[in-house]
C-alpha cells in the first residue's frame, strides 16, 4: 500500500458481520437510490445508501482498531496518540453498472467537535466483478500507468482506511461488472 496515506486491515468484520449488513441494507425501508451527474463541483455518483448515526458502532470500530495488533504502527504512521471513530454510519449497495466516480473526500466536524481525518471503508463482500477503490497517486485520473495508480480489490471484511481533506488522494469506487458491492462507511477522528 501507499504507505503514508493508505493502509488495509484484513478480516476486520468477520463473515457473519459482512452478511448481517448486508441483509440489513437490502431490507431496509431507509434505503435510497443516489443517481448524481456530474458536474464542475461534483462527481457521478450512483449507488444505494443508508445513512445513521451509531455511537455504538463508532465504540466498536474503535475498539477493534485499538486492539489490532497494527495499532501502535497506525498510530505512528497517521502521527496521533488516540483516534475516536465518527458515530455517521454510511451503509452502500453497488449492483451492476453503479460506480462513483474519481473525487476526493472532505474532512468535516463531528458532533463532538473532532474532525474527520481517515476515510474508513469496510468491504462487506468481495465483488465478482469490478468494484476496485482505484487510486491516482498523481492526482491525474486520465492516468491508469501502475507506477501512478493503485487499485484496492473489495475483499470480504478488509478494512480500508485512506487519508482525506487536503492530504486526500484522488479516487473512485470503480464500476460494479457483475455481482453486488456492499461497502461500510464512516471516518477516523482526532
């Protein structure tokens, strides 16, 4: 990985976790379709998405992070001595053709009055086809070359953690070719 601003955590929900959300996505009367077109201030953007607030969940992820046996590294490599975990839940559902295209992410304030730092994408099933968290690690998105581009497979239960506001790079949520992409969201804070 990029080591510096991008890092991954495998197995971080376990199979049961993944499938619960994902059957909690499908059911879900809270379900929206987003279908955003491009424009100069925004990306596209269609998916399925389910947004919360969960303190109860953030307390959990957090902890989880905390005991990691990577913790210390993490916090060596992100330069913080604790994290807390945004209580805003998003919840995503990818089906064929569904894809997000490059932007970056933005930092906000959080309710406690911390700031979002860390993009925390938890994968909740690997993904028959396409899907990929692509990457420029030159900010230029017509660049596919692998020395300037990283792609970051969906894996059942990795956790992906990437750095946003200034320090974001550009990225996507590459189109879904075939089966179904479910995608936990929320933020490391400090």
């Amino acid at each position: 990985m990029h080591a510096s601003s991008i890092l991954t955590l495998a197995k971080f929900f376990s199979r049961k976790e993944c499938l619960a959300l994902q059957n909690f996505i499908d059911t879900s009367p809270e379900r929206s379709t987003t279908r955003q077109k491009a424009t100069s201030e925004y990306t596209f953007r269609h998916n399925d998405r389910i947004q919360f607030d969960s303190l109860e969940i953030a307390n959990l992820i957090s902890s989880r992070i905390k005991a990691h046996p990577c913790y210390s590294d993490v916090l060596e490599n992100i330069h913080v001595t604790d994290i807390d975990v945004n209580p805003n839940i998003r919840l995503y559902r990818y089906l064929p053709s569904m894809r997000f295209g490059p932007h970056y992410d933005e930092s906000n304030v959080t309710s406690n009055g911390k700031t979002t730092r860390w993009t925390i994408l938890i994968y909740l099933n690997s993904v028959e086809g396409g899907g990929e968290t692509n990457f420029w690690l030159d900010h230029d998105a017509s660049n596919h070359d692998q020395a300037n581009f990283l792609r970051v497979p969906p894996v059942e239960g990795t956790m992906l953690l990437h750095l946003h506001g200034d320090d974001c790079l550009l990225h996507e949520g590459a189109e879904v070719t075939a089966g179904i992409k479910y995608l936990f969201r929320t933020d490391l804070c400090f």
